[in-house]
C-alpha cells in the first residue's frame, strides 16, 4: 500500500519473533539504538504458536534491565498485527517514533560524545519484523 | 480454451505499479465489491498471485472508433478530467496534429456515439479538446514531441490543408526532412480558404502550422503544381516520394440559365477571396444556392461583409441539409434566411447587373442513390426573388487542372484520385494521396487521418517494409454500459449575441472554462475500461506492456477437468423485496460492509457508513437474502455461510467500533452448524451482546431524519415491532453465476434446479460427465473448510484416474556442484536495482552503489534498471564468475517475492543459495519515503551496509534430502476410512488399514438412506468388497495402535493385532485418521427407559424392518445432547435426519402426524428443499427454547409429550406412539490415540486440524491427515469428501521418492549443552529430546526453524542456521556503525 512511516526505521528480519534473544536488544542499545521495537503476529495467531508470547515476556525483560540501567525501559516496545494490516504497520511506526523523539536520544549515546567531545552522531532506531 | 489477454507480459511486468500511476481511467473496484475506484491499469490487491499487473479492456470506445483518425478519445477526456492537460495534449497529437483546429471545426463523430448520449447527452468532446488546446496556447510554450534522430530521405507533400499538414507533422517525428509546397500565399488549404475566421480564427491555425513547422516541417508558399514544378522536377530534386494532398478546391456549377452574369459567383471563391482580404459584400440582397456548410459559411460571411438580407435556397428540407445543425442554428440566429424546397431555374438580369432569381418549387419524392429523398419540381410553381448578388454553393472537387503528362496518376469518380484504400498509395508507387483530393469534400479529421495514413505508408515505403501488413484495423467498439449514472446535463460554451457577431469576424462560439471542463470531462463513463492512450507503455520502462495482445485459442490434452467456478453474492436489486438496497445508500450487502472491515479496504477498516461517512451506533444483519426464498428470488436453498458471517462481522465491527456498538442479527433460524461455529455463536450472544432476533424483516424505510433505515417485523410472538438502524446489512446469500452454468452446460456436466452441479450423495465431487470433477460452492453453497476439502478430494479422484501419469511430464533442473567457499576470505558483490523510477526515482542508486564500494569484503558493485529481469540475471552471473564472489547482496525489493529467484541465480553459479543477502530498498524505503529522497539515499545505504555486514558472516548450508517411504497407514475402517484407503491405493500407494473392530464399515453399518435416497449400505458393501479385494491394501482389523513415532515421509506406528494380539511394526510415510464418531446414549426424555423412545438412528432403522403401519403420531425432539451446557456444539447432522424420517413418514402414511420440536432448523445447503417439502407435507414444526425443553410423560395408550408453543404463546400437549431423540455425535477413540500420537483435540475431543480454514485436513504435525467425523460430525457423504481430501493430501507426501529439508533448523553444541531442558520444554513441537549421551539432540527433520530454543537457551548452546547469533548481531552493528 505503500503507506509512508518515518524514515528513521530500519527493519531486520528474523523468522519469528520469538528468535530475538535479549542480547540482541541489548546489543543495539549498547551500539547507540534509541529505541528497539518489535512486530509480531497477533497474540493466539503466531505462526509458531507460542513466539511472540516468548518475545513479549523478553520484551518486559529488557524494559526491567534498561529502565534499571537509566536507559529507560520505554525504548523497547512490542507491537502485533497480521499481515494484511499495512496500516497498522505504519500507525506502529509512527508512534514508535513519536515515543522515541519524546524521549530524546539514547543517554549512553550522549555519555560516549560527551566523553569524547564529539557530537553524537544522529542515528535511527531499529524495528525487527 | 479462449485466455483473454491482459496486455502485461508477465514475464516482463515487475509490479512496480508505474502504469496504475499513469492510467487516467478509474473504474469500480470489484475487490472493494464496488466502494472504491481502481485503475484501468491495475493489480487487483496487493498481495495478488501472480504480483504483475494487468489491463481491463473491454475493447475500444465508440468514441475512438467513431473518429476517423481514432484518436483515444477517453483517454485525453480522463486526463481533462484529472487536471492533466499536457499529457491530454499529447495523446490528442498521437492521432492527431490539429488538436486546436479540430477542438472548433470538427464534426464530431465521436459526439454522436458516445455511450453517455443513451443515458443522458454526449459528452462535448470537442468542446474540451478545444479547451485543452487553449490551455497550451495560454501557457505560452509548445509542449513538442520528441523526434527520431534524422533521416537522410526527403518527402514533397504537396499541398498544407489539414491532410498535408498532418502527414508532415508525422514524417517529421520519423526524423524525415519535408517540404509542403503550396499554391496560394498563404498555408492552411481550406481551413484557411474555406472555414471564415468567426469559427476557426486565423491566429489558432498559425499557432498549429507553427507547431508543425517546429518540427522542421519547410512550408514553400505559392509553389503550384503544374504551374511552379512537377512529379518529375520533384523526383529529380532528390524527393523519395511525394503526397499529394490537393483538397477539393474546384466549385461545381449550377448549370442554370444566366450563371455568367456578373454577381453571380461560386460560392468557394467567395470564401477563398474573403479569406485573403480581397472580398467585398457579394450584394444587398444576396441569395445563397445550396445546403452545405459552404452555402452556410457563404451566407453567414456575406452578412459579414455588410450584405442585408441573406438568403438560402435549398431544394429539399431542412432535415435533408448536408450543414452542420449547430451551424444552420446559428446562421438562422444572425438573420440568414432559409427557403426550403425551392430550386433556381434562371438568373434574371439587365444591362449585365443581376436583378434576381427565377425559382421553383420542389417536391420530395422517392429515395435517390444517396437515400435521400430526390426532389421533384411542381410544374407552374414558379416566381421569382429579387437579388443583387448570388453565391452557388453546391459542391466541389479536386481541381485536377495541375496534373500534366508526367504525373500520370489514375482519376476515379467525381475526380478524385485513385489510391489504395487502406495503403493511400497511387498508381505510381512512390506517390500517396490523402484528404479531399481523395474522398472529395469531407471533412477536417478525414483528412487528418488520411495524411496521418499516407505518412505512415512513405514511412514504410522508406523502410522497405510491406505497405499493408497488421494495418487493417480490428476495433471493436464495446456496447454501452449499463450503468445507474446521475443525469448530468451537458455542459455548453458561451456564444457570443448573435446581432453583434453578425457584424464581425470575430469567434462565434467561445471555450469552456476550467471548471465547466473539468466537470464535463468527468461525465465520462470509461465505458471501454482501458483507453489505450498508451501512457502505461511510456511508464513502463521494463516494456511489459503490449496492447496488441488478442485472444489466444488453445488446445490442452488433459485426461481429467476440475471445476472449481464457484458462486457469487445473490444481487440483492434484482429481487422482489424492497430491502432499499442501491437507494438508501446505508443499506450495504455483506461484501460490501466486509470491505468497509477490512484494513485493506476503502475506508482501511475505520468503520462508518457510506452516506457520512459517521460510526454507525446501530447496526442491522438481515440473513436470508437471497437464500431460503422462492418467492422474491427462486432461491430455496440455504447458503450455508451467511448466519457465521454475520456473527463474525458483528464482533469485529463491535472491535472497530470507538463506542458501544449495537448488533442485531434478524434471522429465521441461526445455522452455527459447523465445527465449534456454536462456541462462536455463544462468545457473540453471551459475552458480546450481539443481539439476534428470530424473524424476518418484512418492510424496510429510509429514516429521513438521520438517513439510517427503520424495520418493520413481525416478533417471535406475532406482534409488530420496528426499530432504527444506522446501517443495515444484507447478508446475500450465494448463487452460480451464469457464466459458470454455461461453462458446466459447455463441458456437458448436468446442473441441478438451482443450476449447482449436480453429484450423487455418496459421490460429492463427481460430476454426470466421467473424467470431470467439481468441487467448492458451484457443487452447492459451502464454507471454505467444505471448498477446501472438497478442492483436495477432486484432487485425489483425479490423481487416482491419472495416476501412471505422474511425473511423465515434469522437467528438472541440472545445476552444477557446489563451490566450497568454507575458510574462504568473503567476497561480496552488491548489485543495486534502480526498479525503474520505483527506487530510482527516490533513492540516488548511483550514490549508493558508490557508497556499497567502500564497504569491507566488498569486490564488485554494479546497478541495474531491473535486476531481477532476464538479461541482468545473466550479467550477475558472469560477474559472480568473473570476481570469483562468494556472497551476494542484491538492494531491491522484498525477500518475500524476489529472493528465490536470486538464491536461483547463485545455485546456477555453483553458489550454496545461502550465501545470499537482500536488503529492501524498495518497500521498506523508496516506497514509504518518497518526500524524503536524501534521507531515503541515507537510509538505503543504512541497509546496505546491514546486508553487506551480514553477507560476510553467512555460511554455506548444504541442504539434506531423506527417503519417504510410500506407504499410508489408515486407522479406521468406517466409509472415510476405506474410501481413503482406496484413494491413496488408487494412486498408486500401498496401504495399511487398521481397524479395532473385526468388521470393516463402522457407524455407516447402522446408517440406511441419505436424505437424498442414495442407499448407505449398499454402498459399503462395493466400499469393503474393493477394499478387502485390492492388491495395494492390507486389512489388520480387530486391531489397536499402540506406539507411534518418526516424522513426516518415515514413521513407525505399532500395533497389536488380535485375537492372538501379537505385535507388529508398520513403517510408513503418511498417516490418515479415520476413527470416526457414534450416536450419543441420551439419558433425557425416559430413553433407555421406555422402549417407544428411540434415537433418529433407531427409528431409520425401525422403519426399515417394520414400516410405520402400526403408528399415527410420532414426536421428534431435537438438540438431545448438543447445545447444551454438557455439549455446546451443534451435531450438524440431526435436522436433516429428523426432516428425513419425518419425510419417510409421511410417505408410509400421509394422515400420520408428525411433530418435529426443534431449537433452530439447520438443514443448510441444498438439503433446505426437504425441510420445505415437509411442512409441504404436513409435518409440524414447534420450537422450543434451551430453558424450557418439552416434558414427555409414559402412559399406556401413548408417550405425552409437552411443550410451550412460541407463536400461540400457550402450551401444547400431543400424545405419540413413538419419541424420536435426535441425538447428537460423540467423538470415539480419540483420548487414547491422541495421546499415543500426539495429536490435538478440541474441547468435545474431535481431532483438530492445522488450520481451520485452509488445511481442513491436515494435522499440525506434517505428514499426518484426518477425515470423517473423527474431525467432527458431519454427513456421510461429507465424510466421504474429506476422506478422498485426506488421501489426495496424503498422496502429495507419497508421491515423492524424497523430501528436501530446510536446513534453517537449530542445531545444539553438545560441548555447551547443560541439559537444563528449556528447549525441549519450549519447543512448541517437542522436537529437541536429550540423548543418550545426555545433551539436547535436535532432529533436523522434525525441525521447524522457528528459533525459539536458540533465544531461550540460556548457555546459548543452540543456534538457528542462517540465523546465528553473530549474523543478527551483525546487522544491529553494521546498522550502528560509528554511532558511539
């Protein structure tokens, strides 16, 4: 439908989103990410029957961690929809950003230019489909 | 076969959309049943298979074929009507140069057959080319075309009215130098000459000459043939080939007595002098002789030159006039007078000054060769008017004085020259004619066409091409559609006051404004689809598109025909009830409203109603319409789908709905028949709040206030109640299309009364024709699990008659051997696709090729127009050779759609398919961020960096192959399992059938007719007798399943076998369930008590042994343990057996009563016939409500049986001599097996399919199928469908000798593995297991990579395959590159 969404996601394909692993969350927030979210089938309509349950659970589990670091645990987000709802996709992406422009960029981000005397590159956030 | 074309090559089309951008045509969109607007260039939805686009043409409009020149008159309209003049402009001057002449002076031939004239007035289709031309002559700058690079060929054209100017302007895009040579002073011909300035003002033909003369076109005034040069001075000046394109200059004379006197003049001259300035009024009192537009033009520009009084005679009447009508209107309107019927007979004079004219009466008599009436003079009719000036204005002819000896050209009647019709071509071959010269006086687009025709040959003739060759033309125009459009009157441009442009030269009639054209344009109806204005070809730079694609007739050799034509929704217009339906415009059918749910849909899914576009508060489901209705529409079956789709888009319109959400479901009985449907039907009742009325709405209103509807009806009770909706949904039943009935008729396949194909009972997807099967709704109407089903079962019977066929056909791959590319220094090549302008046009492609250079490992880049096309295909893979790559990137589209053809493309390089990376530059970027081209730029090389980071870490995945065995194990041996045995033996396949019981045949053994008649029995006995008898079948029977495992292709199911209970193993490689379901024992209603209550089973067979002699009254209850708190699902099978017996009764003895208690009637499909045919027959039908069942009481001289009547409002005590329970079913032996097998169960403990919809047969695990009523209750002859589903599925297994598998499984590092078990408990498919050596062992078979273990493992011992921790991470770092 070609819907347009802001152009500060930047998607990776996993086969279910009950593949992504905390590291990998945690990895991007280390790395300078400003917000992870993740888009999943429908709750009782996963493909693998029970991933995105999975990836809910590790979702909390990552805003716990990041919320206890200082990152703030709201940049990590879980979303679901079927694949008919492009609409919904973009609606996602729109207020993931929102969220994320809100909160300003990642603090680690700003700690490392600040340590470095160096402006802190502006950079996107990521969204894994 | 007749395929029709599409005009996209689908080889060629990319489904980039570029043309749907371009189309000017918008027409309703079928996918949003009607709500929307698509373009005649168009993929029907998104996710369409195959994904190119493709064009509806329905043939040419008879506006194009009307028109000489065959101008795509639609399309320039549309474009008007879209604002989009310049492109209007051009596809005018694709058939025609004079787009501004033509806009004043053409006559329009279009007009009079534009389909919009049968509904209301034509479309102005001059009007608006005139428009559009202006609007170019305003912007101040010519929008010329592109030329061919010149041409060394000179042409001579000779002659610059309206067929010379166009043949120059079309030589000249060929890039071939051309001189006009005219004789007068002056360029134009007779648009100049001949049209006076007030309707084709000087300035408009300088523009057009000077457009063409833009172009390069040499314009030599007076330069006459015969007078300045010849043929043959032309032929020596180095002119390759001439078109002569004279016109028609010479006026005819009247032959009348005194035509030589002074005064007396013809009337072209006069044209011709006025024209170039050196004309003075003809006289004071001037008559005009003659009726065509020259006498018009002649009169009309006398006034002009200051005559007073003008007049006309023309011999016949005004409705024989050759002048244009609007052109005599207007004349009459300056003061031109007209005589009819009257004819000169001499002019008077004295002293050589004219005094007047003797004329004559006429009189219409008999047709002439023309057809029209011939005039005849009335002797004596004689007299004279007075006159000082006469204009003879009776037609003209070429002037062929020009032509000397050397141009020796053959003259044809009325001295035209002589040409080839459809060539133009003379008798000397390099010289072409054209326009008046040919055809005498016509018209300003005759001439057009035929010098447009004359270039177009010399173009050939230059080119050494045959002349004729594909130029016939084979236009159809289309019939004008029946459409209800609102009249709209024409719009008209304003003409100037008739007294004061009498008195000028100046333009009579004026343009169209903007807005009047832009509203004039709209009332076009598209009527031809595609208006072949040929955007979509300059759009599509793949060049898939080709608009002179035919029909193409095809004969296939094929030893068996499925249908699967399927039904369409009931129109509800065309039925008697006024459901305002097509008036209101908030009464909407289901489709419609299904549409206006769906996301995808006109309205992306926000519910409101079409009238406000509002949220609906209230909203009405009327069921039955167009189903169970003889009356209104003829339809007496049920549909069968309609009451589940109802309840479905009520609860999601109540999960669309902002606010609370009323639903109300008006139906006659609520048919939730199906598998678990009941559940669904409690959840919306119960727990939604959906509300469902038992009645019929009888009376329908519009509501003026708010525009919603009010319904009348009539309560369960009798009394009259109404109520206000916002919307109203009819929910249209199914019905054949007619073309579908033909297609059947066409392939000699017998259609029933309603025109379904017509099966036998016990044979669902056979048709009366041997070797033709049919399966889905046009075999009768049926939801998509049943269409599903039944789709496989004429699978299965076709594979059975056609199976030493298999595989006789098929072709097969050679690739080379795989390249060991382990250890090796990545080398990655990244290939950009541009997608035409879909990713070109947005992201800078060159910028990010550039940019992909700089990245590590990478060799190569390059960028093409369509990387996925042929020829790059073929370049890549030099280039994979020739930089010796070993990862690949392709930035383009989605993996979704492009990725097996590029992994394709590697396997053909000796590349492992795995070694190959997308990144989506086009749908996840281009796409979605067109305003932004430099981030979009920013953002693809983002991608290109994550792909090529995570290209490099990418291993080779060599994928495995295991044996199948071809072998099916059947459990039960019921009608569903034997026929499954059969189907899958029939195929070829060897089977074994087990069955617990030592008989084969199952419930079915206690079964007697189906409703239909067709005997049960009779038919498991051939069933057993074939079974039993077969080579490729063996029969365990008195038999239990008592192990079980293996995957798909190789399992291993344990049984014993008794009565000597030894065990035995089985191997094979497909699984079919068939352990069927038996008649619940009811404890209601004193059964098992008093021996005159007996289950419908029972009584079928009671009946059978001993008839119905002996009874006078029997009672049959319904629901008898189904929809209850105990058992909420509906059985399915008993209203039609309690309609079955009842009938059987009344057969035995019409004056037997039979009383039928019942909560809802479902006998669903085409069995609703036999529920009208016993109430015909006097069978009575009381319902009763869950909460107060009927009480039945034992007494001697009978059962009493008790209940409350709804309609009566009282209760009712019948005595009967027997009850009949109509008990439902209840699954049989699926606790132990399942648990065996693993297997899963619903709620009542039927066996649960894959997916409810789309794999009706299939179990979750692969390789396992289930039929019958194990599956859930149904009839026999539907056990019998899904039986031949579950073979013809599980054949698709057996039919290979090996299974390729997916290598992106998870596979355990054993060194890390702790043995924690959370794998193999969050699997969801149990496959990891912990082996011997105490470490999770994941089977790559069983696997099905969904990656779950890998990201629960907590000592991160389990990686996925092209997956791996490091390629995921690998991405996030490439993404995040430089950030910190």
């Amino acid at each position: 439908m070609r819907l347009s969404y802001p152009v500060h996601v930047r998607v990776i394909r996993v086969p279910c989103t009950g593949k992504v692993d905390l590291v990998h969350i945690l990895r991007a927030f280390e790395k300078g990410a400003d917000g992870v979210y993740l888009v999943g089938c429908m709750e009782g309509s996963c493909h693998y029957e029970q991933g995105n349950f999975r990836a809910r659970k590790r979702v909390e589990q990552a805003q716990r961690l990041l919320e206890a670091v200082g990152t703030g645990g709201e940049r990590v987000q879980m979303y679901n929809l079927t694949s008919g709802e492009a609409p919904k996709f973009a609606q996602y992406a729109r207020e993931m950003s929102e969220r994320i422009l809100a909160l300003g960029p990642n603090p680690a981000k700003l700690a490392a230019a600040a340590g470095q005397g160096q402006a802190a590159q502006g950079s996107g956030k990521k969204g894994v489909a | 076969m007749r395929q029709y074309p599409r005009f996209v090559d689908l080889a060629k089309c990319t489904a980039c959309g570029e043309c749907a951008k371009v189309c000017p045509i918008g027409l309703s969109n079928e996918y949003d049943a009607g709500l929307s607007l698509r373009r005649a260039a168009y993929k029907r939805y998104p996710q369409a298979i195959p994904g190119a686009y493709a064009i509806s043409k329905l043939g040419q409009s008879p506006c194009k074929v009307a028109c000489p020149a065959g101008i795509s008159v639609q399309g320039y309209v549309n474009l008007i009507a879209a604002g989009r003049y310049r492109e209007a402009l051009a596809v005018i001057r694709q058939e025609n140069p004079l787009p501004a002449v033509c806009g004043r002076v053409c006559t329009h031939p279009c007009e009079a057959a534009c389909a919009r004239g049968k509904l209301d007035e034509p479309i102005a289709i001059r009007d608006l080319k005139r428009f559009v031309a202006e609007w170019e002559i305003a912007q101040g700058e010519m929008d010329l075309p592109e030329t061919k690079p010149p041409r060394p060929e000179k042409v001579a054209i000779i002659g610059s009215g309206p067929a010379g100017l166009a043949a120059a302007y079309y030589l000249a895009l060929e890039g071939i130098g051309v001189t006009i040579f005219e004789a007068l002073p002056v360029a134009g011909g007779m648009l100049r000459v001949g049209i006076p300035d007030y309707r084709l003002p000087p300035r408009i033909l300088d523009y057009e000459i000077d457009y063409i003369k833009a172009l390069g076109v040499e314009i030599r005034l007076d330069a006459g043939l015969g007078r300045d040069f010849t043929l043959a001075s032309l032929q020596e000046e180095g002119y390759k080939a001439v078109i002569m394109a004279l016109g028609a200059h010479h006026c005819l004379s009247l032959g009348v007595e005194g035509e030589q006197t002074a005064g007396v003049q013809p009337g072209v001259e006069f044209l011709r002098r006025a024209a170039l300035g050196q004309a003075q009024a003809p006289g004071q009192r001037v008559v005009v002789v003659g009726g065509g537009n020259v006498a018009l033009d002649s009169a009309r520009t006398a006034l002009r030159l200051g005559s007073e009084e003008v007049t006309i005679l023309y011999r016949r009447t005004r409705a024989e006039m050759p002048a244009y009508e609007e052109e005599t209107e207007e004349a009459l309107e300056e003061g031109v007078k007209i005589e009819y019927l009257v004819a000169p007979k001499r002019f008077l004079s004295q002293n050589g000054r004219l005094l007047g004219v003797e004329v004559i009466r006429m009189e219409l008599g008999a047709p002439d060769a023309s057809g029209r009436a011939r005039p005849q003079e009335i002797p004596g009719s004689e007299y004279v008017i007075e006159a000082d000036g006469a204009l003879a204005a009776i037609g003209q002819e070429p002037d062929l004085a020009c032509l000397d000896q050397t141009c020796n050209l053959q003259v044809g009647p009325k001295h035209c020259l002589q040409v080839d019709p459809l060539t133009l071509q003379s008798s000397l071959p390099h010289v072409f004619a054209g326009g008046d010269a040919v055809l005498g006086p016509a018209t300003v687009i005759q001439a057009v066409a035929q010098g447009k025709e004359a270039a177009r040959s010399v173009v050939r003739l230059l080119d050494g091409a045959d002349l004729a060759q594909g130029r016939q033309k084979d236009w159809q125009a289309v019939e004008a559609p029946q459409v209800k459009a609102k009249p709209q009157a024409r719009r008209r441009p304003p003409q100037a006051d008739p007294v004061e442009r009498a008195r000028s030269f100046g333009e009579v009639v004026g343009p169209l404004d903007e807005e009047a054209a832009r509203a004039e344009a709209s009332r076009c109806l598209a009527c031809a689809g595609c208006a072949e204005c040929m955007l979509c070809m300059q759009a599509c730079l793949a060049e898939a598109i080709d608009h002179g694609q035919r029909p193409r007739e095809q004969r296939l050799q094929v030893g068996s025909v499925i249908l699967a034509s399927g039904c369409r929704p009931f129109q509800p217009q065309f039925t008697g009830l006024d459901y305002r339906y097509g008036l209101n415009p908030n009464v909407v059918t289901s489709l419609e409203f299904e549409r206006l749910l769906s996301p995808g849909g006109p309205t992306q899914g926000h519910l409101v109603r079409p009238s406000d576009h509002q949220e609906p508060k209230k909203i009405a489901w009327l069921q039955c319409v167009g189903s169970r209705d003889l009356n209104q529409c003829g339809n007496g079956y049920c549909s069968s789908v309609c009451c589940m789709y109802a309840i479905k888009q009520a609860l999601v319109a109540k999960e669309h709905a902002h606010q609370d959400l009323d639903c109300a479901i008006f139906n006659m009985d609520l048919r939730t028949f199906g598998k678990d449907y009941e559940r669904y039907f409690l959840r919306a009742r119960d727990q939604e709040g959906v509300r469902f009325i038992k009645s019929r709405a009888h009376t329908l209103w519009d509501d003026p206030a708010d525009g919603g509807v009010r319904i009348e009806y009539a309560s369960s009770d009798g009394q009259a109640q109404e109520e206000a909706f916002d919307l109203v949904v009819l929910s249209v039943g199914l019905e054949v299309a007619p073309e579908a009935a033909e297609l059947a008729e066409r392939l000699g396949v017998e259609l029933d009364r309603y025109r379904f194909a017509a099966t036998e009972p016990l044979a669902p997807v056979a048709t009366s024709r041997p070797g033709v099967l049919v399966c889905g709704s046009f075999q009768g109407p049926k939801d998509i699990p049943s269409s599903v089903t039944e789709a496989s079962a004429a699978a299965c019977a076709a594979a059975g008659q056609l199976a030493p066929a298999r595989w006789s056909a098929t072709r097969s791959l050679e690739v080379p051997p795989e390249l060991e590319v382990a250890g090796q220094e990545p080398r990655v090549g990244v290939f950009v696709c541009k997608c035409g302008i879909n990713i070109a046009g947005v992201v800078d492609v060159p910028e990010v090729t550039r940019y992909a250079a700089t990245l590590p490992h990478v060799v190569h880049t390059d960028n093409g127009l369509f990387v996925c096309s042929q020829d790059v295909q073929e370049q890549m893979k030099q280039k994979i050779k020739e930089h010796r790559l070993n990862r690949v990137v392709v930035a383009s589209c989605s993996p979704k759609t492009h990725e097996p053809i590029f992994m394709d493309t590697l396997r053909a390089c000796g590349l492992n398919k795995y070694l190959f990376e997308m990144a989506n530059i086009r749908n996840q970027d281009s796409w979605v961020h067109q305003g932004e081209p430099a981030k979009a730029t920013d953002k693809a090389k983002d991608l290109v960096r994550m792909a090529v980071a995570r290209a490099a870490t990418l291993k080779a995945l060599p994928e495995k192959t295991v044996g199948v065995n071809q072998r099916a194990l059947v459990v039960g041996g019921g009608v569903a399992g034997l026929t499954a045995a059969l189907g899958v033996a029939e195929q070829g396949f060897e089977v074994v059938l087990v069955e617990k019981e030592p008989q084969l045949g199952g419930f079915a053994r206690r079964l007697t007719a189906t409703i239909e008649g067709a005997d049960i029995n009779a038919h498991l006995d051939r069933l057993v007798e074939r079974v039993s008898g077969h080579e490729r079948i063996q029969v365990l029977t008195q038999t239990l399943v008592v192990k079980f495992s293996g995957f798909r292709g190789n399992f291993t199911t344990e049984v014993i076998v008794g009565p000597g209970m030894y065990e035995r193993k089985i191997n094979h490689g497909a699984l079919i369930l068939a352990t069927g379901a038996g008649e619940y024992q009811p404890s209601e209603y004193l059964y098992g008590q008093d021996p005159r209550v007996l289950t419908q089973v029972e009584l079928a067979q009671r009946l059978r042994e001993k008839g119905a002699g002996d009874l006078r009254a029997v009672v049959m209850i319904q629901c008898v343990g189904s929809r209850n708190d105990e058992c909420p699902n509906c059985s399915r099978i008993c209203c039609q057996s309690a309609v079955k017996n009842a009938l059987h009764l009344k057969e035995a003895d019409p004056e037997l009563q039979v009383y039928v208690l019942y909560r809802d009637i479902r006998t669903y499909g085409l069995m609703e016939d036999y529920y009208t045919q016993a109430r015909q027959k006097g069978v009575l039908f009381f319902r009763f409500d869950l909460e107060q069942p009927p009480q039945v009481e034992a007494a001697p001289e009978g059962l009493r049986v008790s209940f409350l009547d709804h309609v009566l409002g009282r209760p009712i005590s019948v005595r009967a001599d027997l009850l009949a329970l109509s008990a439902g079913m209840r699954p049989q032996d699926t606790d132990e097996l399942s648990s065996i097998m693993k297997l899963a169960r619903n709620q009542d403990g039927y066996l649960l399919e894959a997916h409810v919809k789309l794999r009706p047969v299939d179990m979750a695990s692969e390789g396992v199928y289930v039929c019958g009523t194990a599956h859930g209750p149904k009839l026999v002859g539907e056990s019998i469908a899904q039986a031949q589903a579950a073979a013809g599925r599980a054949a698709t297994l057996l039919s290979q000798t090996e299974l390729a598998l997916s290598p992106v499984t998870s596979r355990v590092d054993p060194e890390r593995c702790a043995a924690c078990l959370v794998c193999v408990l969050s699997c969801p498919y149990g496959v990891p297991r912990i082996n011997q050596e105490g470490v999770s062992e994941i089977d790559e078979a069983l696997c099905r990579g969904c990656g779950i273990c890998a990201a629960e493992c907590p000592a991160k011992a389990i990686q996925l395959n092209w997956y791996e921790d490091d390629q995921i991470l690998s991405q996030v770092e490439g993404l995040l590159e430089g950030v910190m």
